[in-house]
C-alpha cells in the first residue's frame, strides 16, 4: 500500500508502522482504532493526523452483494467468497 492510497503520508505511515493501533480493511475500504484491552474496535470517519473526511465503509454493501450472489452465504469464512471480494478489488473503481 502506497501513500496515495490514504488521505496522507502520516495515515499511511502509522497503517504501516504498527506503532499506533489503527487499521485499515481493504476489502470494506474501512478505517478502525483498536479499543485498549479489548477485542473490539471503533470505526474512524476522521484522519487523526489531517482531518479528512474519510470514505465511508462499504462493510454493508459487501455483505449484501455476497448475500446476493452466494446462496446460503456464510460470512467471513465462506471459501465461496470470490477473491476480488478478499482484496478489495471489487469496489475499485466503482466508489
């Protein structure tokens, strides 16, 4: 991943890093910040570093477009689940 695909070089730099608990899933196009202690995460609509707006998460649109083309999709886990809907390939472009 290449800074142009973030909103700057600070994102970009600490996705990579591993320094600072944020994440990005590509295949949902969403940003996230671990919560301490926990398993659970908060989604980001903000840099924290710039302050852009970022790109709304795609997440429900996956899931109802796989719903859609698998019958009896089975989430996460399901070796259906063409691999353009693993990378991300399958929004680029699109949104």
């Amino acid at each position: 991943m290449n800074n142009s695909d973030h909103c700057c070089a600070q994102m970009s730099f600490f996705l990579n890093e591993n320094k600072v608990d944020i994440h990005y899933i590509t295949q949902f196009r969403e940003y996230s910040i671990g919560i301490p202690n926990t398993s659970g995460r908060q989604d980001v609509h903000f840099c924290p570093w710039c302050g852009s707006k970022l790109p709304i998460s795609l997440r429900d649109i996956w899931f109802d477009e796989l719903e859609e083309k698998i019958e009896d999709f089975d989430g996460f886990d399901d070796q259906r689940i063409p691999d353009e809907y693993r990378d991300g390939r399958w929004w680029k472009g699109r949104f």
